[in-house]
C-alpha cells in the first residue's frame, strides 16, 4: 500500500494515475524530472538518502542486467524501505516482491528488446508480483513505437532516455518507428524543432530534443486514449509497424490470468474490431464463454432463426432487422450471428459488449473468423433443444459456418431462406413461410427471458430462475423493472444491459446458491462510495463494473465495483464501489 500513487482510472491493464509529489504528475507520465537516484550497491556502500515531497526517490540498488542467473537476483531481494516520503525500490522479474515501496524500477528490460515473449513476461510477472496500487518504472526503453504496448502492458512510469540516445546516435523517432537521419528527404513532423529544417542540416542534440517531444506527445496520446476507453484500438494499430511489437500483443493476449482479472465487465468507449487479434480480446472471449456457458435459451421451444448482425446496434433499431422481426412475428428464437463476437441471442442484445462494437465490413470472413464463429454456434447450440434451425443469412460465409456448426454436434433439422439478400420480398416470405403453423408466444413470455437471460449472464448460470420466481416485469422495453410480491427487485440499465439491483434485490441474491460478489467493509455506513481503505475483504472474482453487494457491521449496501476484487484488497487509495442503495444496521 502507498500514500504516494493512486489509480485514478483503468483500461485493461493500462492505468491513469497520479504521483502524489509536490506538484502531482499525472501517469503515465516521464519522470526524469522529479526523480533522485541514491546509486549502485555494487560500486560501493551507500547511505539511504533522505527523501522529499517533490521527487521520487529511488534508494540505493543493485540493478540486475539482462541475463543474470536467478539464484544471484533471489539473493539480493530489496528490503522494505526504513524512510518516509515518495520511494521506489529496483527490482527484476525474478526478485520482484511487495516491499512496501510507492514505485518499483523494473530492471534489465533494455536488454530484452525485440524479445518479445521474455519483454511481456517480464513486465506482466513484476505487476503481478507488486501491489495493484504501486506504479511500475520501466526506465531506459520508452519509445513512441513501444510505449503504446507498454503502458497496456501495466508500465506506469517511463523516462527519456532511449529517445535522447536514439536522437544522439542520429535516429529520428515517430509513433512508427525510427529513421537514420540521413535517409530522410523532409522532416515529417511540425514540432517547433523541425518546422522549416533540412533534415542534413538537424543535428544530434536537435534530433534529441525532437524525439523527446514526440515521446511526450505519445504520452499525453496514451492518457487521453484511457480516459476515452480506447487504448487497445490505438495499440493494435501502433503494435503493426514492427513486427516484434506485434508478437509482444499477441503474447500477452494469450494471458488470460493476467488481462481477464484487468479488464473492465463493461466500460466507455466504443470497440472497434479491425483485425484478426479483436478475436482474442478479452471482452470477446468473455461474452462467448458467457453466452455459451451460462445463458440458458428459454425459449428453444420453438424454432431457433439464424440472423446476420447489422450495423445499427442494438440490432432491434436496424431498419433491416425490424423486416425480419416482423416477418417472424414472435414465432421463434432470434439469434444474431457476428464476428467476433459469435453469437447474440436476442435477449442479450443490450449486454456489453454487443451494443458497443463496430467490425470492418467486408462481406467475408477470414479463416479464424470463421472458425471462431462456427465453435461458439456449436458451443451455444449443444446447450439447447430447438426442433429445428432456419437459417436467414446470406449464402456467402455465412453458410459454411453454420453447416460447419451444425454438423459439428450433428444438430437439428436446418432451413435456409435466402437466395440473394435476407431483405428481398422472395427471402423475406420464406422465412414467413418456414414459420407457417408456429404459434406465437406473448410478449411477457419474451421480457421474462431478457430479464432472466441478462441475469444468466451476469450473475452466473442458472441466475436468472434464482433471482425471479414470478417476476412482474413492467415499462416498456428496453426501460423494464422487475418486481416481486409487490417489491422492486431491479431494474435493466439499457446503456450496458445490466440488471442494477435493489436492497431486496441484493438480498434476494444472498438466499441463492449463486456465487456472491460481496465487499466487506469496516464499521461506518457509507454514503455514495466505499473507499479502498475501508474495505476488509472483497471476492476475487469481482471485476471492475460487476454488481456486488457491501456488507458491513452497520450497513448492508448494493452497488457497482469501480476496482477488481484484488485490487479492493490491496488498494490504500481510491473509489472501491460505487453504492446505489445502502441501510444502516440497527
């Protein structure tokens, strides 16, 4: 825990932050400035130096290079810091520990370059080695064309220095890379060094001070990308320059024990999926297993009707989808194929992410689209009983992944309507035709399943008949309200497609065999929001934007968690939950 570093706010593993120095640094952020080095143990004894409000004192070290055998760094583990003020400890992947430090500097992590597997191994496993709250120094590698990945990554703080080298050894540096100076023609960039300079005439020191610039630019790029939610749809485009950069993001997306735990249930921001490495986005991957796991289709009783996506979301307010509805005519189960996303039954058109994204339309699948596809519809398809598939897509991809599918789990009998375009009269009668002789179900029957389906999904498999027994839904969707024996048990925010529960909501949730999110908190009823501090124990698998209930000696609350469970735990600073609702103890 610190006094000096708090997270203010997260987008996956990227953080904004602030280094409480006199005056605060917002993080991430280059710290050259404000920091004081007490030197090297391995040239000689040092004494601890005194530490001050306006600077981040690094204490005395012993820096590892890249390299050095693990049984030579477990001997030399920093100890907890015997001062107060501001103060960080050096540290490597192998000998990184909870301290008691505000800040750790990573060591050896110039030497590991262009390594992609060992440079993202060795800034994931010190971040899960130190507090959630302690910001991660990763000095003498910050570039614009590798910060990007970085502060996704978890780094917090950086320094200047790889951009001043570059610049002296007559490297010019841009998001995308760098340049020998000698290669250019004109300078690309309209900072106040460059502006109306010939490139042969630039020298050192001012290619220095143009590749601090552009260091600093990518900086504040990176912050603003974290407040909008938007870090990861800037770093898949930034990661494509340099191919080890690349690998470095496709690394760490293969680990789900760390980004899955950091990724927010829902978050501002559109996403955007433009490339093939969308498909393994957390948010991705975490909706399928959601819908494949633990969505229970109530309504398999009737015929299952495949539809595309559109780009209206949610897909009810697409002109398109609005013929196919009504051509249905409350006679089957709607479900929405997409990618990356793979299936959205119809109750769960609003659950983040499927309101929230937009994909690069092409009108074809790429060979792991299509595959990804196929897998969650057969997933998704083996949990349900429907007598029988029509399929209304259009023959080009489509088609094969849900013969693939089907065929996968040797499925049920299967139509398809469309020739040309699902909207041509010809297709759009079919599809009526198919249908001949289905009787309609009621409109209640339908709001029971969203509100039951979005349970389901947020609260865990099975949730949704726990929570309601005989649920009276009233409003007009998607504004509904789910009461009980006359008491309001929750209503559906349409921003997210989440249930927010009330106090009879949440205790309803603690009489249930379903897994509680719960925050334990010390004696004091809280007003508005639980603050880290006063949070004694919370669940691990709360994640920022889950439903959990505050409970406390003098107070029973429900609200919304704004930090993961760890991080609740760990945390000396900051909003732990947002409370909706909350009772005082008598």
């Amino acid at each position: 825990m610190t006094d000096w570093f708090e997270v203010l706010g997260r987008d996956g593993p990227g953080r904004l932050g602030e280094l409480r120095i006199e005056p605060s640094l917002n993080t991430p952020a280059a710290v050259d400035d404000v920091v004081h080095d007490g030197g090297s143990l391995w040239s000689a004894d040092r004494e601890v130096p005194a530490t001050a409000a306006d600077r981040l004192t690094i204490l005395p070290h012993r820096g590892m290079p890249t390299g050095t055998r693990a049984v030579v760094q477990e001997a030399f583990t920093p100890e907890s810091p015997a001062v107060q003020g501001p103060t960080a400890v050096v540290v490597s992947p192998e000998m990184a520990a909870n301290v008691g430090a505000d800040a750790y500097v990573l060591s050896g992590l110039n030497g590991l370059m262009g390594d992609a597997r060992r440079f993202i191994g060795a800034i994931t496993s010190t971040r899960m080695a130190i507090p959630s709250d302690t910001a991660l120094y990763a000095p003498g590698v910050a570039t614009p064309a590798t910060l990007p990945l970085m502060v996704y990554a978890g780094i917090d703080l950086v320094d200047r220095v790889a951009a001043e080298v570059a610049g002296m050894e007559g490297r010019y540096l841009l998001s995308d890379g760098a340049s020998p100076i000698d290669q250019l023609t004109e300078l690309p960039c309209a900072c106040e060094v460059c502006v109306g300079q010939d490139p042969n005439e630039l020298d050192r020191a001012s290619i220095a001070s143009h590749n601090v610039a552009t260091l600093e630019a990518a900086i504040a790029h990176l912050r603003d990308r974290i407040r909008a939610g938007r870090l990861r749809e800037y770093l898949e485009g930034q990661v494509r320059h340099i191919p080890w950069l690349t690998a470095g993001l496709r690394i760490l997306d293969a680990e789900w024990g760390y980004l899955e735990p950091r990724t927010p249930v829902v978050r501002q921001g559109r996403l955007d999926f433009t490339t093939d490495d969308a498909l393994r986005r957390v948010e991705v991957l975490r909706f399928a297993e959601r819908v494949t796991q633990r969505f229970i289709p109530r309504l398999d009783d009737r015929p299952l009707v495949l539809l595309p996506c559109s780009r209206t979301k949610p897909y009810s307010d697409s002109p398109s989808h609005r013929d196919f509805r009504e051509a249905i005519d409350y006679r089957a189960h709607i479900v929405s194929l997409t990618s990356p996303l793979g299936v959205v039954p119809d109750e769960l058109e609003l659950v983040y992410p499927a309101q929230h994204y937009e994909v690069a339309v092409t009108g074809r699948w790429s060979a792991n689209e299509r595959t990804q596809i196929a897998d969650i519809l057969a997933s998704y398809l083996d949990r349900a009983e429907y007598p029988r598939i029509i399929a209304h897509v259009p023959a080009e991809g489509y088609r094969a992944v849900i013969e693939q599918a089907v065929e996968e789990i040797d499925g049920p009998p299967m139509t398809f309507t469309v020739d040309g375009h699902p909207r041509d009269e010809a297709a759009l009668s079919a599809l009526r035709e198919a249908l001949e002789g289905t009787m309609r179900y009621p409109l209640e029957r339908r709001l029971d399943a969203i509100i039951r389906g979005i349970a389901d999904v947020q609260f865990g498999e099975g949730a949704g008949d726990a929570l309601f027994e005989t649920p009276s839904i009233s409003g007009r969707y998607p504004r509904l309200r789910v009461d009980e024996d006359g008491e309001q048990l929750a209503t559906l925010v349409q921003q997210y497609g989440q249930l927010a529960l009330t106090l009879a909501g949440a205790e309803r949730w603690l009489t249930t065999a379903i897994p509680v999110r719960r925050v334990s908190i010390e004696a004091f009823v809280p007003h508005g929001s639980v603050l880290a501090p006063g949070v004694v124990e919370a669940s691990d698998d709360i994640r920022v934007g889950d439903e959990v209930i505050v409970d406390g000696p003098t107070a029973f609350g429900v609200g919304r968690a704004t930090m993961s469970g760890q991080e609740m735990v760990e945390s000396s600073r900051g909003i732990a939950v947002d409370v909706r609702h909350v009772r005082e103890r008598r």
